[in-house]
C-alpha cells in the first residue's frame, strides 16, 4: 500500500464485526497492521471473529455494545 494512505498503527473501530461485511473489514485493516476495536452486539460471532483477526495481528479487541445504544458502550 502507499505510505502516503497508510493505516499501519492506526486505530480503526468497526462495527458489525462479527458479521460478513464487517469481518471483511476489520481483517483488512488487521492485514495492514492497524489496531482494530471489533464491535458487535453478538458475543460469539465476535469472540470467533477476534481470535480470526489474531492470526493476522495481534491489535485486535472485542467490544460487545450496541452503537445506537450508548448505554451498552459505556459498560
């Protein structure tokens, strides 16, 4: 990738983690060595989906909340 659009150390927070497009997503960004913050109102589909990321970087967390609800984020 072009260093000039790097994400490499960059914090990337991506909702809908544990499903199919934002799994995509977040693997992406974890290919690219960016720290990602993995969202989704599912704990399995998000646990799975974490220990996926780890294989191709180890800056990746799980975060179970829900975005339109700020009360779950803020557990």
């Amino acid at each position: 990738m072009n260093e000039q659009f790097s994400i490499a150390s960059k914090v990337a927070v991506i909702t809908g983690a544990g499903g199919v497009l934002g799994g995509s997503i977040a693997k992406c960004f974890t290919e690219q060595d960016a720290k990602v913050v993995a969202v989704d109102i599912r704990q399995e589909q998000l646990d799975k989906r974490v220990e996926e990321l780890k294989a191709y970087g180890e800056d990746v967390i799980g975060i179970v909340g829900n975005v339109l609800d700020i009360a779950s984020l803020e557990k």
